[in-house]
C-alpha cells in the first residue's frame, strides 16, 4: 500500500471517530422526579467543570435496570442511593451507621463490578411519615 492511500484511510478513521454520535460521558438516571432532577444537575455540572459535552439518559428504570447501564457501560454514571446499593442491589443487610454502610458499597461495588463508589452529593435522603392526627392518637403513634 502505498503512503498516500496509507495517510487516507488513517484520515478516514479519523474523521469517522470523530464524528461519533455518543458523547465522552454519559449520566443516567433512575425513572422518578428526584432522579431526573439529580441527573441532570450532575450532568450540567460535569459539563460546566469539565467543558464537554455529556450525554444524558435519564429515566432508565429502577435502581436494577440503572445499575445495569452502568455495568454494561450503556452509561458511565448515575446517582444512587447508599441504602438502596446496600440493601436492593448488593443484597447485604442494614446498617445504621452511615460510614460503615458507606465504606462497605464502596468495597462492594469495587470487588463485585470493578466500579467506583463516588462521595456522596452532601445532602441526606432521610424519609418521614405523615398520618392523620387522629389515627395517630387511636393508635398511640408518637415516632
């Protein structure tokens, strides 16, 4: 081959590869509000620090299918929830202490799936509920 046709397909390869459609990064979500929302603030701010474009693929489904994308390389990241990797998808029971619960889906995920366990976003997911006052009160329900 010659070194004309040589530097030509080199160019071609080039162009081609460059022309791809998938972004350098891309984040995915689970399919509900706060997922969306998270998603897409991590998204933005990835974008912003490191001045690429990154792909979304919000609504993927519940924290199984997520997770999923993520091992298959579908997407390169997507929030999760500490209880949630913990309980739901390593299947290892509760812990109430929020740093060895932490420190043990980071090792997890690392030997499991060769995946890294990021720190956590700086704000608590915590639950409460709500209930009638007066079901409350009929059933003696103070916490």
């Amino acid at each position: 081959m010659n070194e004309a046709r040589i530097i030509s397909c080199v160019l071609a390869a080039a162009l081609l590869l460059g022309c791809s459609r998938r972004p350098p990064l891309t984040v995915g979500c689970k399919s509900f509000t706060e997922q969306v929302v998270v998603g897409e603030i991590v998204a933005q701010h990835l974008e912003q620090r490191l001045r690429i474009r990154v792909g979304r693929q919000l609504n993927l489904g519940d924290c199984l299918l997520a997770h999923q994308a993520l091992v298959t390389g579908q997407v390169d990241l997507y929030p999760e929830y500490n209880g949630t990797a913990l309980l739901a998808i390593l299947k290892l029971p509760f812990d109430p202490d929020p740093a060895i619960a932490l420190e043990r889906v980071r090792r997890e995920y690392r030997t499991r799936s060769q995946l890294e366990w990021l720190d956590p976003l700086g704000f608590s997911n915590g639950f409460a509920l709500a209930i009638r006052g007066e079901d409350a009160r009929a059933g003696r329900l103070e916490t």
